[in-house]
C-alpha cells in the first residue's frame, strides 16, 4: 500500500506522509510524516504504529485515516 498522501489522527490533527525509510539496525520500516498544523514539525513512528488500531472511549479507530492522495 502507498502511504503517501494527507492523513487524519484519531485525536484529530492533519498529518502529510513523507516517505518510509528504514531503520538502519534493524530493518523496520519507518513512516516519516510532518504535522500540517503549527510549525510543521517532522515525526517519524515504525509502520506497524502508523497502521494499528487504538481505541478510545470504548470504541476502535485506526491511528491514522487517509484523506487526500
């Protein structure tokens, strides 16, 4: 699946999805994404986080859901 694009988290900021990378010891694959809210800051979370479910308030919702290609 392509990650690229613009992505909502489940607490409610917007998110753009830069690029995976790698981790150089290990192998993971990394989600590189920067916030599209206040200084823009750039995050990097491993790929398995990105894509997980959480729940809050009793209900499930993944981490992030994709808005905009």
């Amino acid at each position: 699946m392509g990650l690229k694009g613009k992505y909502r988290h489940f607490k409610g900021g917007e998110y753009e999805v830069l690029c995976v990378a790698k981790h150089s010891e290990t192998g993971e694959e990394m989600v590189v994404y920067r916030a599209l809210y206040e200084d823009g800051g750039v995050w990097v979370r491993p790929r398995n986080m990105f894509e997980e479910t959480v729940e809050k308030d009793g209900k499930t919702f993944p981490r992030f859901t994709k808005i905009e290609d």
